[in-house]
C-alpha cells in the first residue's frame, strides 16, 4: 500500500509539469501572448490599455523562442532583466504610490505639491535642480509608466507561485488575489463534497436494499429529474423563491459573510455563514448528488448480489451485518474513484454559481477576468485549479487504495 | 479466454444486423426510453421549422400589386441572420422531401414482392434524393436575382427549370420590419400578406418591453421587446446543433485518440493515457471561459469547437478500454493474419464492436454539452448578443428577478431542462437495452 | 407421501416446493421433493444442471430473494424445528451455527475486502457475540489449521486474493464449521477447482465429516465423488427426485432411465480418474423451470417413453429402501436402456 501511494506521489510533480505543459499551450493562444501584433483587438475594443497589454506581453515573455517562454514563466530560468532590477522597479513604483497618495491628500496645496514633483524628480530622474519649478515633463510621465510594467513582470515564475501581476487590477499580485478567493472555493467545495457523500450514499443503499418498491422508484425519478436540471437555472429559481417568502423564513442569497460579521461572536456567526451557504451548497451539489446516488445504487445492487454476501448470510449474519459491514465497503469502490471525476466538474460550476450567489471565489475571479480581460489572473486560475483538481485525485486515489486492498500488491496492511 | 464465437466480429458479420436488432428490441419496450426518442425528435422538427412557425417576415407579401416571398428567399439565402440557420433551413426542407421519399418508395413496392437487396436498395435510393433534393433550393446561379428589377429579370433568359427553382430566390432579402408595415397595407388596393403561425420576429426590438404572456406574445417578451416564444424556438437551434456538433468534435477525437492507445498499447498507450490525466485535471467550464475569453470575434461555431475540444477526455478513455479489451480477440489477430493495416483493423474491425458503449456516452455527451452551452449563455460567454439561445433568456430573467419576470425563467429553463432529460432518458435506455443482464 | 425413514432424522425435507414468480411465468425449480438426512451420514444429490439442486439447498437456508422466490409448500424439519415457519432473524441464529454452508466459486465467496482471519472470526463471533478478540482469533486459527491450511497464524491476515482457490476453499469449510454446525450443506464444492485438488477437499471433507460426526448434503455432478463418499443418494431432475436409495443400490441397479442414463455417462469402474463428467450423453436438455408440464418430465428425453408417461409417476419403493419414479422401473433397466439407446442412437457416443 505504501508502495502504491509512495508511486502515485512520485508521479505528481510529472502530471504538475504536464498541467504547466498544457497551461502554456492555451497561454500562446491567448491574443496578445502569440506575437506582436497580437491582442490589438482587445485594445481597440478598449478592453485594455496599450501598458496593460505590455504587462501581460512581458508577464509571459513575448518575443522570446517558445521553449525560453515557457523556463521563464515556470521561473527556472532567469530572463535576462536581473532580478535586481525588477526588485528595484517595484521598491520604485511602491516609492511612487507612496506619493501619490499624499498628493491626493493635499491636492490644493501649491506648494506641497511643488515639493512633492521636486521629490519625484529627485527619486526618479537622480538629482536635478531642486529650485526649479514643476513643469510638466513628459519624460517623467513615460518613465512612471516604464516603471509600472517593469514592476508588474513576475519575478520569479509560477514554480514560485509568482503569477506576475494583475493586467486590469494596479498594484495587486496575482497570487494575492488566489489567496484569497482559494479558501472561499476550497472550503465551499469541501463543504459541497461532504454533503454529496453524506447524502448520497444513505439514498442509494435504501434505493438498492428496497430495490422496485414505491420509494426507489419515486427516488429513482425524483434523481434523473435533479440530474438533468441546469444549477444555474436552480439558482435562480431559489433565489427567487426566496424574494417571494417572508423575511423570518428567507435565507440570504449573496455572498458568504453576513453585514457585520466582524463584530459577531464565533456561534452567531457560524450560524449565519451556514445560512448564507445553504443556497450556493444545495445549488452545486444536487447534480452531483444526483448522478452518485444512481451509481450508488446501481454499485450496492451489483455487490448483493455476489456470492460473498450469500456466504456472509449463509454465516448467519443479519440483514444490518451484511449491507453495512460486506456490501457497503465493497460497493464504495467505484464511488470513491468517482470523486476525482467530479472535482473538475465542481470546481468549473462554480464560476456559476458563484457568480449568481456572489461569492468571493475562484469562480467568481475567473469570471470577472474573463470580463476584463486580465489574462495573467485568468492564466494562474486555470492552472490552479487544475492542480487542485490533481490534488482531488490523488486524494481520491489514496482512499480508493484504503477501500480495496487488492490494489496494494504488498502483503499485509 | 478465446470462446469459439469470438472467431469472427460480431459486428462484421450478419450478427452484427441481429446484435443491433437485438438492442432496438429491447429499446423499444422501455416506453420512457422510446418517448424520449420521440421528444428529441419533436424538438428536432421544431427547430427546423422555427422559422416557420414564427418569424416576423411573411410567406407572401403582395403590395402596390407587386408580390414578394419574404420568407422563403430568407430560408434560403446563403447568408441569413445565424450561423446555424443554414443548416437547420436544410433540416427544413429535408422535413418535406424525407416523408415525400418515404411515401414515394412505399408506394412503388406496394403489393408487390421484392429481395430484401432490392429494398434495401430502393430505400437507400429514395433517401439519397431526398437528402440532395433537400439542397436544391440553396443551389443555384449565384446571387444575381437577389434586388434584381423585373426587368432585369426579363432580361436574363432561363431555363424552366430553373426559373421553377429559383422562383423564390429571386425576389429581395431584406431586412425590412414587415410587421411594422403591415399596418399600412390596404385592403382596397388589393394587398394581403401571410404570416406564419407566429408572427413574431425573434430579432426586431419593439416597445413591448418585458410584457408577461398575451394573446399577442404568447410567452411574453423580453427586455428589449422581442417574442419569448419566437427567440425560444429560434433558440432551440442553438442548443440543438451545439449539443450535436460538439459531441460529434468530441467523439471523433476521443475514439481517435483512445482508440490509436488502446490499439498500439505500449509506449503510445502510456503517453496518451498521462496525456489525458493530464488532461482531465483541468476543470472543463474554466478551460472553455478562458478559451472563450481569446476569441475577439466570438461567434457560435467557436463555442461548438471549445465545447468539443475540451470534451474528449471521457470518450477517449472508454474507447481506449474497449480497444485494449477487443484488440486481443481473435478475429483481430485474424485480420492481422490476413494482412490488414493498422488503420483499417481499427476502424474497420474493432471500431464497429466498441460502437456499442461510445453510442452511450455519446447520448449522455450530448445532455451534457447543451448544459454547458446554456450554463456559458447565461453568462453571457455563448452565442454572440442578438442571437436567441435559452441560456440568454434565463440571464434576463435573473437580471429583471425583482420585477417578477417569470416567463423569462421558467420557459426556456424547462426546454432546456426537457431537452437535457430527453437525452439521458434516451442515453440511459440505450445502456440498459445493450446490458446482458437485462435480456431474459 | 409416506415417510418411511425414521423419526430421528436430523434434517427432514418433505414435499418442498419452491416457485419462481418471474415475468415470463412461475418457474416451479423444486416441485414436491422429500428427503432426509440422519446425523453423521452423508446424502449425495445428483443431477443435471437446471435441475434445481441449489434451489434445494438454498430453500434449506431460505437464502434465495424472496419476491421472485416462494417457497410454496412443503416443511424442512431441523432437529424437528420447521425451517419454513422461522422468520430472517431466527433463520441467523440456524445459519452457521446449525447449518453451514460452502458454495461452488471459492473465487467470488469471500469478501475481497477483509483478511481471511476477519472472516473466519466473524463466523464465530457471530453466533457467540461477547467473545473477546483473542479468543476469537485462536479459534479462527485453530479452525484455519483443521482444514490444512499450512502457517495459519500469518494467513489470517492475508486477504482472499492472495490466496490460491483450493486455499480459499478451505477457507471457506474452515468458516462453516468453526460453529460446529450438524449439517453442512455442500453445492459443488469442487467444481471451480482443478482435478487434484478437488480430490484433497473431498479427502478433507471425509475427514472432517467422520471426525465431528458431521451430516453433510453433498450436491455434485460427479458420479465418481458420488459413489466415493454418499451413504444415500438422490436423483433430481427437474425439480422432482426420480431416485433415491442407498448409493451402492442406486450404483448396482439404477431403476430410472434418468438414473441409467447418468450410469452410462461415468467412467468404467476401476479406472482411478475422478474427472469431471459432462452428463450430456443423454440427448436433449432439461427443460427451462417455466416450461415443466405435469406428465413424467423425463418423458421427451426417455427411450423408455410410453403411453402411460402422460400421467406423473409416483415415488415408488422398490425394497430395500431404494425408490424410483418410473412407469417402467420394473423392467430391470440396464440393459433395457442399453439396447433402447443403442436402437435410437445408432450414432451417439459409444458406452463403456
Ligand atoms: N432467481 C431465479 N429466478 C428464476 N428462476 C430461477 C432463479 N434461480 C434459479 N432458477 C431456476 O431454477 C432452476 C434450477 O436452478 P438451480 O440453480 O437449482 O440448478 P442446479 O441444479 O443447481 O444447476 P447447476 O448444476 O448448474 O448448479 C433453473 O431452471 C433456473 O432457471
Ligand atoms: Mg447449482
């Protein structure tokens, strides 16, 4: 058994490598990454600016040969712009921001103003005459904005999880904005997977054992009408039920956090997060839900009728004994393997159903940068959720290999 | 292992008649499962005559007593509103000229006895006309008729034939609000028009904005006043063809690439399996919105080939299994032995035997395909603005939710839900009428 | 039916019926069949395949589904207990502890999922809950080493696929008698295994029969096992016994043509190999369960056939305990079926 986990860990940093691999391919089809002239659409359609489209051309090397793009954006290899450099740029730009704050601050007063440019000089451009007055420099103006993209190329590669910059979003990383939005998604679809497997085993183990009396067959119809209804369609159908109830009975449809909730001691708040949950959660699982109580079933029905469970009754077990202790176990093979098959399709439902509900997640990022346009975010998403979708396999893997000890070759336990 | 019958391919054979006749027979006595087939079939004809049923350009158009066929030049001109459209105009006239054939063959071999050769023959004859006789309308001498003057008209000489062809094609596409004018017509001059059954544009804006069902819009119209019902037949041409087209890129794929595994096994096999598990990490609703996101000018092709690409993952798998599990019978060595190809052993040979369970995923592909196209509409990453599609619809329904625009939720999301069960039921009946177990 | 045997016997079968309410009609698999076993002794069942020999046995244990099965009519008296009235639960308490049970795929008997020794134990615990672990394990051992399973100790944590089939087995008449039952039921126990260790399970099966005073049902297609290690034996066909006697009695003078139809199909006395035999000698097939008519069902297939065969022929004695149900019994079958046969199937494979 170890050996087989000990394999399927060592294969990892293979599949990791062949989801950069893929990443990288969809990347140089992106407009923009494949030339030049590239992405020219999105800035005459005004998506982006022409120094936002520098950005991400620089994020992902353009320009460069393909296998050099793909070592600089994994960050094993160094582009020939130092680090130190960039380092510099950014300590720059952070300088900058810095200052144009205060200048907002104080955006009547001359002469603090004054003061400000003579210091912007000094910082940027090296010394000059600080005695002479502010004239407008078109220089400078180009120099800030030279600034700003040198500073918004990654530094490290995403090996490093430095993704670079967000094209739209100035000043934020994309690994910050990751950060943020992973644990909304990864606790929701934790949460969501949960109740799938909680739920849908007790169904299709009472389907399968009351196999064709009346309340199989009405679960059995009720799970084929569930499976085929479209989530978002769902959605929006609660959330309007929810418009219609009363106010004690309606629960909250957006977002995840209550008004509020800083000052709300843990239980209430507990309470009201699952509140706000309980609709987004009912809303990306019950497909699924659907679909693996049909298996279920199907899987218990298959494994009754075995001949090991007639040895196990011909033991004398009783009825309880044999579905809950020889049949279950067997029949949760093929159901666990089923969790790395519905971790993708999870994990891209929720680009809807977090977009309805509000949600702060992966999803919700992924489109919104779909909306702006902000390819290194959509760049680092795709790729990350396909690692966390690999990480779903590999956990399905290990329990899959806990459930059947006919995997592991190995005597003993 | 090798058991005697699995000397020759069951499906290569007369038993592969009886393997499929065997399947439809016990198809048919799951009733669910045959009504489905009947479902998809009736959505199938609605959407084909959508335009039919309900467009805002008449059949006949007679004015200053000059007459003008509005919808007929429309269904048959090569650049008419939707991508798809031209495809399903076709499905239209196959609608008119498949029954014809089949009344036309039927009544030649009535009453009389004839080799099962002969009438498999005559079938595929009579099938064959239709299929092309369903392309006559869109052939033709180019575009010189389209706006052309009557004197022009006179001037250009033609044969009869062709004048009966292009009788409709002659007279003038344009995008004129023929509704609108009706109301000027008038009686005394002699002008009429004929509408169809629903005489709705699924494009004209009108002022009616977000009216709930009425005699005049029967599901209600939208917000920028187009017919509910007119953009939801219009609609199911969307969803129809991408469930089609998709799965169809999908399958090809899949069964190419699982199937070039499964065969070669070894090296091949290794690569292409960690290339699919590769593959598969990648969550496919990302995958396809930030494929989408690179498209400047998306149109819904693009949508059908981004649906399809990142769809094969399953497929190829199957087909793979079924390869590696049939490439080691023993008519394949057979054919091996007598000096087949690589190529024609696969496709020829094991293809035709693995068809059975890919029939299967492909039906449930299919459910799946118009979900994630409608799930990409409503986010407003599918076809491309005035295009109907019912994802769209049910986007404006969540946008007007607090002004009770229920006609706009609860319609298209039950054709979508009808068309989704439709092709599980379909999938599902298929699966079971193919399990030995269930054979008795 | 008369019941001629006497009252002590352990396991006592009398008119069994078990229908199969199936969609293409009732299948009446075991149709009116009497039988018993005294303790220690061993009774053979023999028959085709289809015959309903592991209806038969299954209805012992009320182990069959029982929305398609029914048992119709009939009593199974254990220990003059009717198994036909118990409910499930009590049925638990007879199951393994009573009578046990081993099947014909030692492959697909046991659970893939636990070690040998998890089931071995079980069935002891099973039937006495509150015994410590310990205990439990040593007996499962103790069992493991009765039916020769070498190093017992490290093979109770092996799981089923890592044992051979002749290992499980033994695995699997270790786990039906470590409650000491009184009646073992055996369906084919060595059909699925290969001829040289069929015949070290048969050995062992003597064995422990002898050794616990053990009633074992044997039900088999093989005559050889048959003649070897049955004191009586049964003749099914479709449902119905057609023979039943002392087994030296059945062997020396079969009076069913079905019975010497079997005969004919064994390998000539003497010749040491108990290989399996194919029993398809005998032209034609047994008829499916829903298709059994109430005339001799043996009629269609019989050489013997005659007007009188429209009637069902009843179980007669014919001394000595040995009865038949044959219209023709009487005419000292051998040779009759022999010349019969030989007329009607010039062709057909030639007989010892
Ligand atoms: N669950 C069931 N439903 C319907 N008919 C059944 C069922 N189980 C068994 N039968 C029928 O009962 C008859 C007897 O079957 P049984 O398994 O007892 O035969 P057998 O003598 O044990 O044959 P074999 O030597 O192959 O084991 C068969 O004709 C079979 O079709
Ligand atoms: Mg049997």
């Amino acid at each position: 058994m170890t050996t087989y986990i000990l394999k399927r860990l060592l294969l990892m940093p293979l599949m990791v490598l062949g989801i950069t691999l893929v990443s990288f391919c969809v990347i140089i089809l992106a407009p923009g990454t494949s030339g030049k002239g590239g992405g020219s659409g999105d800035v005459r359609s005004g998506k982006l600016t022409q120094q936002q489209l520098e950005v991400m051309q620089r994020t992902f090397h353009v320009g460069k040969p393909i296998y050099l793009r793909y070592l600089y954006w994994l960050g094993v290899l160094q582009p020939e712009a130092t680090q130190a450099e960039l380092v510099e740029a950014r300590r720059k730009l952070a300088g900058v921001r810095e200052q144009e704050a205060f200048l907002e601050d104080r955006v009547e007063d001359e002469r603090r103003y004054r003061a400000y440019v003579a210091h912007l000089d000094r910082t940027l451009l090296g010394s000059r005459d600080p005695a002479s007055p502010a004239t407008p420099d078109p220089d400078l103006q180009k120099t800030i904005e030279e600034i700003e993209v040198d500073a918004r190329v990654p530094l490290r590669g995403m090996l490093f999880l430095d993704f670079g910059m967000s094209v739209t979003t100035t000043s934020v990383s994309v690994w910050q904005k990751i950060k943020e939005a992973l644990p909304v998604t990864l606790a929701m679809n934790l949460i969501v997977v949960i109740v799938i497997y909680l739920s849908s085993l007790p169904i299709g183990i009472h389907s399968a054992t009351h196999q064709n009396t009346f309340s199989d067959k009405s679960t059995t119809v009720l799970l084929f009408v569930l499976y085929s209804l479209p989530s978002f369609w769902v959605s929006i159908l609660m959330i309007k039920l929810m418009v219609s109830l009363p106010d004690y009975l309606r629960l909250p449809f957006q977002g995840i956090f209550p008004a509020g909730a800083e000052e709300m001691a843990t239980l209430p708040l507990l309470w009201a997060c699952t509140k706000h949950l309980a609709l987004p959660v009912a809303a990306q699982c019950y497909g699924s839900l659907a679909l693996l109580s049909r298996f279920m079933r199907a899987s218990m029905l298959d494994v009754i009728r075995s001949d090991f469970v007639r040895t196990a009754r011909a033991k004398g077990c009783r009825e309880t004994t044999v579905i809950y202790r020889h049949a279950l176990r067997n029949s949760l093979i093929p159901i666990v393997t089923l969790l790395g098959g519905l971790l993708p399709g999870l994990l891209g439902g929720s680009v809807i159903i977090e977009t309805i509900f509000g949600i702060p997640g992966m999803g919700y990022l992924g489109y919104n940068a779909v909306l702006t346009r902000d390819y290194t975010v959509l760049m680092a998403l795709f790729t990350a959720s396909a690692v966390l979708t690999l990480l779903g396999i590999l956990v399905s893997d290990i329990l899959y290999v806990l459930v059947d000890p006919r995997i592991s070759f190995e005597k003993g336990r | 292992m090798s058991e005697p019958q699995a000397q020759t391919p069951p499906a290569m054979t007369g038993g592969s008649q009886s393997y499929w006749d065997l399947v439809w027979g016990q198809f048919r006595k799951n009733r669910l499962a045959l009504v489905s087939l009947v479902v998809i079939a009736v959505l199938f004809v609605l959407a084909a005559w959508a335009p039919v049923l309900a467009e805002g350009k008449p059949w006949v158009w007679r004015e200053d007593g000059r007459t003008s066929y509005p919808l007929p030049a429309w269904l048959t001109a090569p650049t008419s509103g939707m991508s798809v459209d031209y495809l399903f105009n076709y499905f239209f006239f196959l609608t008119l000229t498949v029954p014809a054939a089949v009344l036309l063959v039927r009544r030649s071999m009535r009453g009389k006895e004839f080799s099962a050769k002969v009438a498999r023959k005559r079938w595929s004859l009579g099938l064959l006309a239709a299929v092309l006789a369903g392309v006559v309308p869109f052939i033709g001498p180019g575009s010189y008729e389209r706006g052309a003057t009557p004197a022009e008209k006179e001037a250009q000489p033609e044969l009869q034939i062709v004048k009966v062809w292009h009788f409709f094609r002659r007279y003038r596409l344009d995008n004129r609000d023929y509704l609108g004018a009706r109301e000027s017509l008038s009686k005394e001059r002699g002008d009429y028009a004929y509408f169809p059954l629903v005489a709705q544009d699924p494009l004209g804006q009108t002022t009616d904005l977000l009216q709930p069902p009425s005699s005049k819009h029967f599901l209600g119209t939208d917000n920028q006043g187009r017919d509910v019902l007119a953009r939801m037949l219009h609609g199911g041409r969307i969803s129809l063809s991408v469930g089609f087209v998709a799965v169809g890129i999908a399958t090809l794929i899949g069964i190419l690439i699982g199937g070039i595994a499964g065969y070669y096994r070894g090296w091949v096999d290794i690569a292409i399996s960690r290339f699919i598990e590769v593959v598969i990490c990648f969550p496919t609703f990302f995958l396809i919105i930030t494929i989408i996101a690179f498209i400047d000018e998306r149109s819904i092709f693009h949508v059908m080939l981004v649906i399809g690409l990142t769809g094969w993952t399953g497929l190829a798998r199957l087909v793979r299994g079924e390869f590696l599990k049939l490439a080691d019978q023993d008519f394949v060595h057979a054919a091996r032995a007598l000096g087949c190809g690589g190529a024609r052993i696969m496709f020829r040979h094991i293809l035709p035997n693995a068809m059975a369970p890919v029939l299967v995923s492909v039906a449930f592909a299919v459910a799946g395909a118009v979900l994630t196209e409608s799930g990409l509409s409503y986010l407003g990453f599918g076809a491309p603005p005035p295009t109907p599609t019912w994802g769209e619809l049910i986007s404006q329904g969540k946008t007007h939710i607090f002004e009770g625009a229920w006609w706009l939720l609860y319609f298209p999301g039950f054709m979508i839900f009808l068309s989704v069960t439709v092709y599980n039921l379909a999938g599902d009946g298929l699966r079971d009428a193919m399990d030995p177990r269930m054979r008795n | 039916m008369s019941d001629t045997q006497p009252n002590g016997a352990l396991l006592q079968v009398n008119d069994l019926r078990t229908h199969f309410h199936t969609d293409a009609g009732v299948a009446r698999a075991v149709d009116g069949i009497t039988f018993q076993i005294a303790e220690g002794e061993c009774l053979a069942i023999v028959g085709e395949s289809g015959c309903g020999k592991s209806v038969t046995s299954l209805s012992i244990m009320k182990l069959l589904p029982m929305p398609p099965a029914r048992i119709a009519s009939g009593r199974i008296l254990f220990n003059g207990r009717d198994l036909v009235d118990l409910g499930q639960e009590e049925m638990c308490g007879v199951r393994g502890n009573d009578i046990a049970m081993i099947f014909q795929e030692p492959q697909s008997a046991l659970n893939p999922v636990f070690t040998i020794g998890d089931q071995v134990a079980e069935a002891y615990t099973v039937h006495h809950p509150g015994t410590p672990m310990r205990e439990a394990y040593e007996r499962s051992v103790e069992a493991l080493k009765s039916v020769g399973i070498p190093d017992p100790a490290r093979r109770m944590g092996d799981y089923p696929h890592q044992l051979s089939g002749g290992m499980k087995q033994r695995v699997c008449i270790a786990m039906a008698l470590i409650c000491s039952p009184k009646l073992l039921i055996a369906d084919e126990p060595t059909t699925a295994l290969d001829v040289t260790i069929q015949a070290q399970i048969l050995e062992l099966l003597m064995d422990l029969q002898r050794k616990h005073r053990l009633a074992l049902l044997l039900i088999t297609h093989d005559l050889g096992v048959v003649a070897e290690m049955a004191q009586r034996t049964c003749v099914m066909y479709a449902g119905k016994i057609v023979e039943s006697g002392a087994t030296r009695e059945i062997f020396s003078r079969p009076l069913h043509p079905y019975t010497q139809g079997l005969m004919r199909a064994r390998p000539a006395p003497g010749s040491s190999q108990h290989g399996r035999q194919r029993l398809a000698v005998i032209p034609g097939r047994v008829p499916a369960a829903t298709q059994f008519q109430d005339d001799c069902r043996f009629r269609p297939r019989c050489p013997l056939a005659q007007e009188k065969c429209a009637q069902e022929p009843p179980l007669e004695d014919y001394g000595a305990a040995h009865r038949a149900a044959c219209w023709c019994a009487k005419r000292e079958g051998y040779d009759a079926w022999k010349d019969a046969a030989a007329a009607s199937a010039p062709k057909g494979a030639s007989g010892a």
